[in-house]
C-alpha cells in the first residue's frame, strides 16, 4: 500500500457500513409496513379487561373505566369498547355508575361516549335520593365533569319519573340542565 490510498480507507469503510445500513433497514421491513394503506385504520393494541383510573392531586380516586375489551385505533387515536363500566366518585357524594353494552373514547380519552341502552344509577345518600337515569346514548367529558345526551333520557326516582329531550349534568357544579321536560311526581303518603 502506498501512502495515497490509506486516507481513503475510513471513506471506504463509512460507504460499507452506510450500503449495509440501508440494506439491513430494507430486509427488516415488512411487506407490510412498506405497502400500508394510508386509509385504513387497523387497530394497534386490544385490551381484555381493561381499566382506567383518574386520580385526584391528594390520590383519591376520582373515575375509574372498565371495560371487557378495549381496542385502539391509531389513525384517528380512538378506542371502542365494550360492556363499559364509568364510575365517578367524589368524596361525601353519591357515587354515579354508567353502564352500556359499548363505548368509544376519543380525543385521547377526554371524551367517552357510551350507546346501545345507557344506564345511570346514582346510589342515594343522607341528601339525596337514589335515581336511576335511562338514554340511548350518553357523553361524559371526566375532565369537565359534566355528562350530557341530546338523546332523550328518563329518570326514575322515588320520587317520580322525569322524561327530557336532552339533558347535562355537571356533578361539580350540581347543576342538571334539561330541555322539553315531562314529569310524573309521586305524592307522599
């Protein structure tokens, strides 16, 4: 060797390893990964059994979200889920429970949607009664604290029943709101 070709042994050796490099990111890459569809939404993760727990800046437990399977769809960062479980607890309040046979959360989880037949059930304290609240869909945003269907909704309480177009419930503030009301009161004996 004389001493011309030796400064162009690390530039031989950095072409090596560079043609390598692209080969290597080449081979490992699926058939796959390299003709995806950019329309199609397939889901990355599936969950069985899943739950999810917001809590308070003291560590209460402020929701909690079970479902039996959940699954994340990546493209539009939603899940669906079903046979959901929301359950909103505040300490010194009635706890509220929803139930629906399927749910959807969006926006990353700030939005859960629940449909198909959603049941609220609001177990009573010393201030207030138990009720139990009927929609076909209903819309709770956990941080704002506020649940909400533009569905119809039914509320039965021992006190009577109430029939509305719409409703929001902001547990934070204690204030229901509701549009195109009905109520049958039951009187005291």
């Amino acid at each position: 060797m004389n001493g011309r070709s030796l400064p162009l042994l690390p530039l031989g050796v950095l072409l090596l390893l560079l043609a390598l490099t692209f080969w290597l990111s080449r081979y490992v890459a699926t058939g796959t990964t390299l003709q995806r569809d950019p329309a199609r939404n397939d889901p990355d993760v599936v969950i069985e059994r899943f739950t999810a727990r917001k809590l308070s800046p003291t560590g209460d437990v402020q929701y909690v979200l079970t479902a039996r399977a959940m699954t994340h769809f990546p493209a539009n960062d939603s899940s669906l889920l079903e046979q959901v479980v929301f359950t909103s607890t505040t300490p010194g309040e009635p706890t509220l429970t929803a139930t629906a046979p399927r749910g959807r959360l969006l926006a990353g989880g700030d939005e859960v949607v629940l449909e198909g037949g959603v049941v609220l059930d609001s177990s009573g304290s010393g201030k207030s009664p138990a009720m139990k609240l009927r929609t076909p869909r209903l819309t709770v945003l956990p941080e704002k604290n506020i649940a909400r269907s533009t569905e119809g909704v039914v509320i039965e309480s021992t006190q009577g029943v109430i029939n509305a177009a719409e409703f929001e419930l902001n547990s934070l503030t204690k204030t229901l709101r509701m549009n195109k009301v009905s109520a049958t009161l039951v009187s005291g004996k």
